[in-house]
C-alpha cells in the first residue's frame, strides 16, 4: 500500500518562504509525473505544480514565479520550495502521482498558513 507523507507546513508571515517535502513509501516515484496539490477551506482540491518524470515542470498561474517543485527520485521524496508566500495560499497541501485514472490514496497533507 503505498503512503504518502507531507511535511514542512507551518505558520508565516507573507512574504515568507517554506519547503515542503513529500515522501513516498510502497511505490517508486521515478516512473510518474508528481504534483503538489492544495485545498483551501471551502474550496476544492487544485492541482498547483506538476513534474514530470523527465524533470519537466508545471505551474497553476496563481504559483508561477513563487513557487518550485523537485524531486529526488533517490530519495523517493518531492519538494515544493514556497517563496513570497500570501495569505491566499493559506491551504492544506498534499502530493500525489499525476495520472489520467486514480492517484493514489491521499496523506494527510501538511498545513500552510499564512499571516497578513
């Protein structure tokens, strides 16, 4: 089964940075593209930036510039560096293989919030 663990969230101020990390356990993240995923109270789950197997990224224009996702596929882990930070991103943030069908069963997540 595979278990996805977010970490790195927390409280700061805007303008402030943070790195997430996602680590993987059950499955090999090498052979799927992985996204980083928020959802904001009230609102649902949107897909904010993506990576390819190849290293390729993607970004939701509300991310573009701010925010970088990698990946360490030795690790088995993807990051998502987090700078100028606004408190529109306050959010819960998860990953999770990009896919056409089913991603897998999602982690907990890890809480951003952030403070005018």
């Amino acid at each position: 089964q595979v278990q996805l663990v977010e970490s790195g969230g927390g409280l700061v101020q805007s303008g402030g940075s943070l790195r997430l990390s996602c680590g993987v356990s059950g499955s090999i993240i090498s052979i799927y593209a992985m996204g980083w995923f928020r959802q904001a109270p009230g609102k649902q789950r949107e897909l904010i930036a993506g990576i390819a197997r190849g290293g390729g990224t993607t970004y939701a224009d509300s991310t573009k510039g701010r925010f970088t996702i990698s990946r360490d596929n030795a690790k088995n882990t993807v990051y998502l560096q987090m700078n100028s930070l606004k408190p529109e991103d306050t959010a819960v943030y998860y990953c999770n293989r990009i896919v056409a069908g089913t991603g897998w069963s999602w982690g907990q997540g890890t809480q951003v919030t952030v403070s005018s």
